[in-house]
C-alpha cells in the first residue's frame, strides 16, 4: 500500500502531504532473474528487464513458488520504492491505497495483448483501473462503497485541455460564490445529522455547507461530480477526525476561508492531474466500467456470462481497517447511504478485532480500542470472508487466468494471521491453484501490542484449465 494515512499533528492549515514511503537500508534483491525457464502459454509473466529499485518501503523481498511468477510479483513489490503520487492518483488519500507502480509492474508482467480484460472487485480510489487505461487493458472495477466509486470515476476521466479550461472556470465561480458567502456571513444549514455536525467547528461548518450548495448548483453534472470528489478530498482535513484511519477528537484551528481557499488549490491539483493522465494515455485506451457491489455477490450482480483475463486487487486487510467508519465523514456530506458497506465490508476491525460470542470477556475499554483476543470465531470469521472472495474470483476468471491478490498480515485482536499463508491454504477450497507469493515485512504496522511482525504479500493464483 501506498501509505494514504495523515498522520499529522494538529497545525494552523491542513497539510496537503501524504505519509511517505519509509526507505529502509539493506535492501537485498528478492531472487535471481529465472534463467532458461519458458514463459507459460499465454498466462505467464513476460520476462521483461527487472526494475532497480532506488530504496525500499519496508525491507527485503522474499519470494517463493514458481518462479517466473515469483520473479514478477517480487519485481512488482520492489517497484513499490517508485513515486507514488502520479497521474491523477494522489489526488484523494484512500486507506491502503495500491501503490500505482506496483499495478503497473503486474499489468505489464501480466500482458496478454490488447484489449485483454482486468477485473478489480475492491478497487476503492480506483488505482488498478488508471494504469489499467494507460496500459490498454479494459478495466472492470467495483467496490461496495459507492464513495470508491464516484471517485474512481473521476480518476479516470479523460478531459483534454478545452474540457479542463472550462471545468476551470467552473470549479474558480464556485470557489469566488463561497468566498462572498463566507464575507457576507450568508447563513446556510448543513444537511447532517447533530452527531455528524459536531465534527466541525461552526465557522467550518457554514462555510462547508455553503460551499457544497454552490457545487450542487453547477448544471454540467460531470463536473458537479467531480467538484464533489474535490470537496471529499478536502473534507475530513477540516473536521476533528485527527486522520484518515483514526475517528478521535482532534481540535483544529481553522481561519474563515480557508476551506475554500483548500478547495480552490485541490481544484487546480486536479485539473494538472487530469493534463498527466491525458499524456500518458495512448491514443485508444478504454475507459474503465464501475458497479457498485459486494464482491462476493459479484456473478450475480455481473448475471452471467463475465469473465476476465486477470485479476488484480487489494482486498481489506484483516482487522486492519473499517472503510465505512473512515469514510463516514464523505458519507454523511455527499448523502451517500453506506448501509450496504457497513453490513457487508469484509476484514473490518470493528468486527474481526472483537469475539462475536455473547460470553466475550473483553473489558469495555479494551472493546472500544480494539486491543482485545479476538478469540477463534475472528479468525473463522475471516477465514469465511476470504475463502467466500476466492470462490468469487474461481467464477469470474477465465480459465488458465491468474488472480493477483495484494494483502497484509490480518490483526485479529493481538494474534497476526499471516495473509500469504491463509490464501494458500484457502486456494485450492476454491479450486484455485497456488502459484507464488512475494512478501515483504511492514515494520511499522500495528501489531496488537505483541511485536509480532506484519507483513505485505503479492500472491497469485490460477484457476485452473
Ligand atoms: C484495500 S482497499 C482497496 C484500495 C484500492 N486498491 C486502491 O488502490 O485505492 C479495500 C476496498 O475494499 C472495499 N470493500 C470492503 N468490503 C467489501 C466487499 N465485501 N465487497 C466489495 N468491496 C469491499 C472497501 O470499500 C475498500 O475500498
């Protein structure tokens, strides 16, 4: 992942910076090039040069199985030392973002031709589907939030430069309107509910609320969605969330205008990101499709017939996130219902960091934190969620073709389950074959208070012929 966590102490202005990649001495490479061995018909990795890495996120590669896919997934893991703020993807922090140059390095190790189709079932800020347009794949992405989505969705945009002129235009009148609301002290009511308001200073408030209501009254609805991504970017920055990933109180201070003045440069930040992707775009790239669903029910939402060539995602890490609470700010702004996610969202910490079971002895403080045993239902619990995704992805892969799986170490309570292993021991429950894995260690994980250490993994698997 590419480490989309704020971290930052309170300060006067929001920072605009995202946690950077930790390099780490000692970096060993992760296996010798395979010498001599014959790429699998049609499915292997290409063999192409093996990227230098300039540093490393988390320490060495190692990489085992067969080893022309060990070979690619640990090259991928490797690439991961590359900028990761490229193209439109840094535009909008997304918890556990893929790093863009490990989806890179997968399509491009994974090529099949033109055309060929990649399917990600969790693809949150949309990561897979931009490198999948620049690399001339078709892209089918999903997720359960409907707030991946609508980003997702603007990420890909293609808006050449009269399009971004006039998206320009728009994104400065709206920004000039909530500027003279905020001056003429222009009363406005924000359309949240009184927990959601007590999230945000009063002055913040109005002045969000305002905002939203001249972005709501753009006309061009491509560019009223967008603006909206625009304002999910900058929201939780203004609100006493202290991260992207914690819910505790952080008090700011916060000027009046400020939050437009945010708006305005975030606005501009991707009107330049769309330029870059622009480029990089090949003449015929195909834009990517989106539908909202849980990916286990995904056959039945697709009905029928899907299939496709590769599989490349990043699903939750085990007890490691809850998407719809780190989101509940966007959520409540931009009337999304999160229901479907909040009842659906699979390796959630709020449910696989405590027992299920009635009887769970954990004291109520150590519940709220989550630093509880989360006891063997968690891991059942877990092992259902993952092996039920991997049934899903036997379905929709073609046959012959490989699933690319990114995961960590799940937490589950104090206990770290290791994710390569469990997909290995899962795969073939799903007649699934295994083929690889590369790992690399994440020191600065949380661990449940044990030490035991996390790791990421890039597994791959085939749905056999
Ligand atoms: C690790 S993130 C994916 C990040 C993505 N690869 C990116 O680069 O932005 C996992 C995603 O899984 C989604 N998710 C959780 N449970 C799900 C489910 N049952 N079905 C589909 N998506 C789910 C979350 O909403 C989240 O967007």
């Amino acid at each position: 992942m590419s480490g989309d966590e704020d971290t930052r102490a309170d300060t006067e202005a929001p920072s605009e910076q995202e946690r950077s990649a930790k390099n780490e001495p000692g970096h060993e490479p992760a296996g010798k090039k395979p010498e001599g061995k014959k790429p699998k018909k049609g499915k292997a990795p290409r063999r192409g040069a093996r990227r230098e890495a300039l540093s490393n996120l988390g320490g060495p590669v190692d990489s085992r199985g067969d080893r022309a896919f060990a070979f690619a997934l640990a090259s991928a893991m490797e690439a991961q030392a590359e900028e990761a703020d490229v193209l439109t993807h840094g535009f909008h922090t997304y918890p556990a973002r893929m790093h863009p140059a490990l989806a890179r390095v997968v399509l491009r190790e994974f090529d099949l031709g033109p055309g060929s189709e990649v399917l990600d079932p969790f693809c949150g800020g949309g990561t897979v589907a931009v490198e999948a347009m620049v690399a001339g794949w078709r892209c089918l992405g999903s997720d359960l939030d409907p707030l991946a989505l609508r980003l997702s969705r603007v990420k890909v945009e293609r808006r050449r430069e009269p399009q971004r002129a006039r998206f320009t235009e728009v994104l400065e009148a709206v920004a000039a309107a909530s500027e003279r609301r905020v001056r003429g002290r222009v009363e406005v009511r924000a359309a949240l509910s009184p927990e959601e308001r007590s999230w945000y200073d009063v002055h913040v408030l109005k002045e969000l609320a305002g905002l939203l209501e001249e972005i709501r009254a753009v006309r061009d609805k491509r560019d009223r969605q967008a603006l909206e991504m625009v304002f999910s970017a900058i929201v939780v920055k203004f609100s006493r969330q202290r991260s992207e990933t914690a819910d505790r109180d952080a008090p700011r201070r916060l000027r009046k205008g400020l939050v437009t003045e945010f708006f305005l440069r975030k606005g501009r930040e991707l009107v330049e990101r769309w330029a870059a992707l622009s480029e990089a775009l090949p003449e015929r790239s195909h834009e990517p499709r989106f539908v909202q669903s849980d990916a286990r029910r995904l056959p039945t939402t697709l009905s029928g017939e899907y299939r496709c060539d590769l599989v490349l995602t990043s699903p939750p890490y085990g007890g490691t996130y809850d998407y719809a609470r780190h989101h509940a700010r966007r959520h409540a702004w931009l009337g999304i219902n999160a229901k479907h996610l909040r009842e659906g969202e699979i390796g959630a910490r709020r449910d696989l960091s405590q027992p299920h079971s009635k009887s769970g002895s954990a004291r109520r403080g150590e519940r709220r934190s989550g630093r509880v045993e989360a006891g063997k239902d968690a891991q059942a619990r877990w092992d259902q969620q993952v092996l039920d995704t991997l049934r899903t992805l036997h379905e929709l892969l073609s046959p012959d073709a490989v699933a690319v799986l990114l995961m960590g170490d799940a937490q589950l309570g104090r206990v770290a389950v290791p994710a390569d292993r469990q997909l290995e021991a899962l795969a073939p429950v799903a007649e699934l074959e295994f083929l690889a894995a590369a790992s690399q260690p994440r020191p600065e994980w949380w661990t449940g208070g044990h030490g035991q250490e996390r790791r990421e993994h890039l597994v791959a698997l085939r749905r056999p012929a």
